[in-house]
C-alpha cells in the first residue's frame, strides 16, 4: 500500500480512475454516470457472462445455441438487398462442416475482407438457418495466412454495456485496473483465521478468478454466481453493510434520548380497556417501557400478525411520553389507516385527558395552521397522521416517540425523517433524538432481520387475542365461482359481510380496474337483495375512502375491490373473503389480504379461487396458505420460495444497493456474515471500519445517522 510523506496510508482503491491511460474526462464522465469513479470501482464491476475463446471448435462439432469459438477459411461469399443489406460468409474447417456468418449491418471494407480461402477465427452462438448453422454478427477476426494466433488463456469476460464505451474498452481499462490490484498483504481485510475457518479465497485471488477466470474454471458456477470467488466477494460486501449498520446502531445509542419511566398513564389505559392484554403483547410493551427508561434512543421493530392487536401496544408506549409532559407521535402510510388510528387512540386516549391531533394532506387551511399551532406548542400530546407528519413546516414541539406503523411501506429514509422531528428545536450538536418504534404486519424471517434490520430491535407480538377462530382457507378452481355467490348470500343473510378480491389479471391498472367493475355489476345482479360497493385504485381518493366507510359501518354488505384494502382495515364483522386468480398473489400478500377476515368472534373463511393448471410454485403458496395462519410460517415460506430480494421490497430497505451480492442468492451467507461481524467488531474494529470504508464508503446510505 502507498505510503503517503506524513505515514499516513492511502488504500490504493480510492485512486481515481483517470490514473488509467487512456482515462481523459470524457470517458472519465461516461464511468462516473454509472458510478465507476475509482479503480476499485472497476475491480467491483464483475462480468454478467464469460467468452471461452482457450478452444476452438471443430464446425462439426457446434450445437445450436452453445457458444464457441470456430476457425475456417471462407468458401463463399454472398450479398444480398432483397429486403435489407444481407452479408453471408460461408466457412468451412478440416471436420468438413460449414458455417454461415451472416450480417445485416456491415460497412464495404468488411465485404472486401472476405476473399475466399481467407483465415478467420470468430466467436458466437450459432442457430438454426437456412443452411445449416448460422451465426448472426459474430464477432470475429481476419487471420494472416501461415502465423499461428494464439489462443486465449483464460476466459474472457464480457461486462454489463456501458453507455459510450465499447466492450473492447471496457474491457482493456478494467484489466488495466486489474493490474494495478495490490498484492494481498495489503489488500486483504479479513484476518486469515476467519478466511480460513470459512473456507474463503482471498480477496486477491477472489478477484483475479472472477474477472480471469481460468481455463479450468467452474463456468456454469460463475454464471450462476455462485462461484467461491463470487460468495467471497458477496460475503465481504454483506459484511461491509451489516458492520455498518451495526456501528450506526452503536452510533445511535450514543445519542442521548429522553428518560420516559412514569407508567401511570400506561396501566389507566391498560385497565380501561374492554380486554385483557395477550402475553405476548405484555411481553412486547415491557420491552419497549425498559428501551424507553434508558437515556438513549430506542430504535425496535415489533412484528406481529394481521389482528395482533399493535396498535394498543402503540398506544400504550405513547402514553409514556405524554407521562413525562411530552409528545408522541403515531405515523400510518395510508389515510384511511391513519385515521382508523385517530379513532382508537381518541376512544381509548381522550378519556384519559389526552389530547389527540390529526394531520394529513387533506387538512388544509385554517384548520392545517390550527394543527400546526397545537402541535408546536405542545398543547397536542399524540399527533396521529400520515406522511403529512414528515413535511417541512410541522414542528413538535417535544416529541419523544415517534411510531411507524406498517413500515415496510416507508422508506428507511422517511423513518428518519419523522426521527429528526425531534432534534430541531435545540439548535446544539448534542441533540436529543426521539425514540422510534416501527411496526409491521409483514413479519421478515429472522436471518433477513438480521441482514435488513441489524440497526433495529425486534420484537414480536406472536400470540393473537383470544377468541379469534383461525380463518378457514380453500382453495377452488375458477369454475367453482357460481357456487360461491350462494355462500355469499347465505353469509350476508345472517349478517355478515364479505369481500371479493379481484387482482392480477393483468399488470396495469386500468385491466384490474375494468375487471372489479364488470365483477361488481355481475355480482349486484345476481345479488340483488345485498347492498355491494366497489373500490379500485383508479377511483378517487375520497369515493374510495367513502366506500371503505361505509362498508365499516356495515352499510355495504358486500365490497368488491382490488388489492387496495389491502392495508391494516380492521372490520371485524367481514367473515368471508374471496380472492380471485390468488394463484397470481405471493404468499405475503395472500396473508395480507386473509388478514381482513377473522377479526371478530364469527368463523371466517378466505376461498382462493384458481385457474387451472397451477404451476408448482403457486401450488406451494396455495397450500401453504391452506396449512397454516401464522405469519411467521409464511413468511419463512415465502423467502424459501421467492427469496429474500422481493421479500424486502429491496427499493424501500436500501438493500438493493450491493454490488455484488444478491440478497436472493446469497441469503444462506447472513448467518456466517452475523458470526463473522460480531467477531471482527469484538477483536478488530479497526478492521470492521475499513471494510465498511471499502464498500459502503463516503456514500452513507443514511446521511442523518
Ligand atoms: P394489528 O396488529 O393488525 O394492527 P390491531 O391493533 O388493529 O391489529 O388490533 C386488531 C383488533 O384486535 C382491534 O379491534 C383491537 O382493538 C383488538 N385487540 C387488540 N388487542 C386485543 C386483546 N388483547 N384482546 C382482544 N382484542 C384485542
Ligand atoms: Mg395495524
């Protein structure tokens, strides 16, 4: 590693990439716009495919749709125009087989290129033509006569395109870089022990095999990307992001918080209310009261099934920061959810003398200053809302917990935000930072937590209130659809309401639409007693907040929708649900849109209904949806099916930035990166912060931590 005059080290990987020849600031520009500024950055930008030009193969020999690399002298050249320009070289070699080069974009010094009994060697995927095997535009080249052209010695790579510059190029600047890799002594972070213990290359030999890959090499393997070169580099890139959000935690824990240990208020609710709490919701609430007794921030998730009942637990916890004189602060991600909020909180709270404010976008004008006002001045103990919560211009004036419900539909970002609520008034650098419980009904398996969430606590309320009878779910095949609309009669008949989920038939939203619409006018007419409303997406806000209403108020006795009550709409007197082509649903959102139903003391059931044939996949999802009501079981079903990418909704959990790794396919190495993150923090931390400086670097995903 360079040494600088005054002793310090530079890690050779920061050097931009205009140290290269051949790097002047327009290409320099072109790298940067996708991110490649350093030589690491070039290091780190790995091959989607590999060219294996060590061979050739005899003509023969070739299969269509295999990739290779072929040498013949040209039989016969032909130029058409019939339609469009048409090159096509025929090639033979020794074996006696013959192979058409065709193009359709060429220049006249190519055509003079291709005299008969010409050498070339050219590389491609050759396909069924006309006359045997073609290959379209391979790439190739002209072979002077007698010389003997070497063969490559390992394979080639071929990285993803970049926008200017040629495969060539990029190629030829990225093994510049490649050859200014340091040795390993000074480019390897991980001690040798835990490389060893876990059977891992060293990063040197990581990269080296990756972008050289020898002739030998595991190709299917690294196409798969599943190459122990690869998972070293995945794993060192996923440790890089779990140390650095272990050390935000570490950081955040040295903010101070405020003390909130008066549990008064809390038990007055807790014994107003019309139920006992579950365990498991004590157990979680005591959790929360001892985070919050601490000086320093807590930062929990507290996961728990569609009816857990969180939203108590929710209250419960604000009631502390009201105790100590301060202000709490509830955030929901729809408003319709917002507002089913408002409306518990000020049952339970408003008896208790708390004040309860409500902020949304549609409160507007005089009453939006009133808001505002009270909110600022404190004069509101519990401010509930929406995203509205987060804008400029609202001020707490004490906020001391702030609680996201349902965050996997926030970004990380917009947590902080809310967060950052609290450190404005004090205007100095030890800032007093709230407290922030998130919720979330969409439980993530334990070893993704540990991946997504290695900055947060988790708690989870596993245990529903008593006297739920668990939701009987079937599955039926589409052409069963007439029988149900007795069953929904007879339902309705006795009181019940009900709800028919028409989803994906297609992926705008205007099909869906169009699809609720015909089903809602089919059912109203075969249903003609029942009182049945419609909501989609493509309605306005307002109509379909009015239908929601209504059907919560159980003036609509039947409501057809699309995905959109998906959200946390507690009606507990719907005790039958139907999803149409649920075979299209993952099994979150199955569980989701089940979730709606089994929330009073009637048995419920969901009926999934299915075009047939069902591919395995959504045969899996249907029978899990059958076995088992708990969330948790699903979702571990639901990462062993689909994997853990889309199970996070990468885009909102930042996750979706690695280089290298891929949560789906690397989620086996989180246990290992755990393990190893742990130890690197206890025995070296000097080394645990320069592998987050390598890969997660200046770019801090959360600029305000
Ligand atoms: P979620 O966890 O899905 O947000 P909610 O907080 O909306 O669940 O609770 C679902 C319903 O269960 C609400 O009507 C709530 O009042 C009720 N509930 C919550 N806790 C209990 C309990 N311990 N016993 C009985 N009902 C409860
Ligand atoms: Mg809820």
């Amino acid at each position: 590693m360079p040494t600088r005059k005054d002793g310090v080290t530079v890690d050779l990987h920061t050097q931009p990439i205009t140290c290269l020849p051949g790097v002047g600031p327009r290409v320099a520009e072109k790298l940067a716009a996708r991110g490649l500024s350093t030589l690491q950055d070039l290091w780190l930008q790995l091959p989607r495919q590999y060219e294996d030009r060590t061979a050739i193969v005899p003509i023969r020999l070739l299969q269509p749709g295999v990739a290779v690399q072929v040498e013949g002298r040209v039989e016969a050249v032909e130029r058409g125009f019939r339609y469009r320009p048409m090159l096509r070289v025929a090639v033979s070699d020794d074996s006696h087989g013959t192979l058409v080069l065709r193009f359709f974009h060429f220049r006249a010094a190519q055509v003079a290129q291709f005299r008969p009994g010409v050498r070339v060697r050219c590389y491609g995927t050759p396909r069924p033509g006309q006359h045997g095997l073609e290959i379209v535009h391979p790439s190739y080249r002209v072979l002077d006569d007698g010389a003997d052209a070497a063969l490559g010695e390992s394979l080639d790579p071929v990285y993803p395109a970049i926008e200017g510059i040629g495969p060539a190029s990029l190629r030829r600047l990225i093994g510049l870089a490649l050859d200014r890799l340091p040795d390993e002594a000074s480019l390897e972070l991980l001690p040798r022990e835990l490389r060893d213990g876990f059977q891992l290359p060293s990063l040197r030999e990581a990269l080296l095999t990756v972008h050289r890959p020898p002739q030998d090499a595991d190709v299917a393997a690294l196409l798969t990307g599943r190459h122990p070169a690869q998972r070293r580099l995945a794993l060192e890139e996923l440790l890089a992001h779990h140390l650095s959000l272990r050390r935000q935690r570490i950081a955040q824990q040295a903010h101070a918080a405020p003390v909130l240990e008066k549990p008064a208020l809390a038990k007055r609710l807790e014994k107003n209310l019309p139920f006992a709490l579950t365990g498991a919701q004590q157990r979680v609430f005591a959790q929360v009261r001892s985070d919050l007794a601490r000086p320093h921030p807590m930062l929990r998730l507290v996961q728990g099934d569609v009816g857990s009942g969180k939203t108590v637990v929710a209250a419960m916890s604000a009631m502390l920061a009201v105790a100590s004189g301060q202000q709490a602060a509830l955030m929901a991600p729809t408003e319709l959810l917002a507002e089913q909020h408002l409306n518990n909180l000020r049952g339970w709270l408003e008896p208790l003398g708390v004040r309860v404010a409500w902020l949304a976008g549609k409160v507007t004008g005089k009453a939006r200053a009133k808001v505002l006002e009270e909110v600022a001045s404190g004069h509101a103990q519990v401010v509930v809302g929406t995203h509205a919560l987060m804008q400029e211009g609202v001020a707490f004036h004490d906020l001391a917990l702030a609680i996201v419900d349902e965050q996997h539909r926030f970004g990380v970002h917009q947590r902080l935000a809310l967060r950052d609520k609290g450190t404005g008034g004090s205007g100095n650098g030890d800032a007093i930072v709230p407290h922030q419980l998130v919720m979330t009904a969409t439980p993530i398996p334990r070893t993704l937590a540990m991946a997504a969430y290695a900055d947060l606590d988790v708690s989870a309320i596993d245990e529903l209130p008593p006297g739920r009878t668990p939701v009987q779910t079937v599955a039926l095949s589409a052409e069963r659809r007439p029988e149900l609309v007795e069953r929904i009669r007879k339902a309705c008949a006795e009181g019940r309401q009900a709800y028919w989920v028409c989803t994906l038939i297609d992926d705008s939203d205007e099909v869906i639409a169009q699809a609720a619409q015909s089903t809602f006018e089919d059912l109203s007419k075969r249903l003609p007693e029942l009182r049945v409303g419609l909501v989609h997406g493509r309605m306005k806000a307002a109509d379909k907040q009015s239908t929601m209403r209504a059907f919560k108020d159980g003036a609509i006795d039947l409501l057809v929708a699309t995905t959109v009550i998906e959200v946390g709409v507690d009606v507990p007197n719907a005790s039958l649900m139907i999803i149409e082509n649920a075979e299209r649903l993952g099994l979150a959102q199955l569980h989701q849109l089940r979730g709606r139903v089994g929330r009073g003391s009637a048995a419920s059931s969901c009926v999934l209904l299915y075009q047939s044939p069902l591919s395995q996949m959504a045969r899996q999802r249907l029978e899990t949806m059958r076995e088992t009501n708990d969330g948790f079981v699903i979702a571990e079903k639901d990462l062993e099916l689909r994997g853990p990418g889309e199970l996070l909704g990468t885009r909102q959990t930042g996750l979706a930035s690695f280089r290298v790794a891929d949560l789906a396919r690397d989620a086996d190495l989180l246990p290992q990166v755990q393990r190893i993150g742990e130890q690197l923090l206890e025995q070296s931390p000097e080394l645990a912060e320069r592998i987050v400086a390598r890969w997660v670097g200046g770019a801090m995903r959360y600029a305000s931590a």
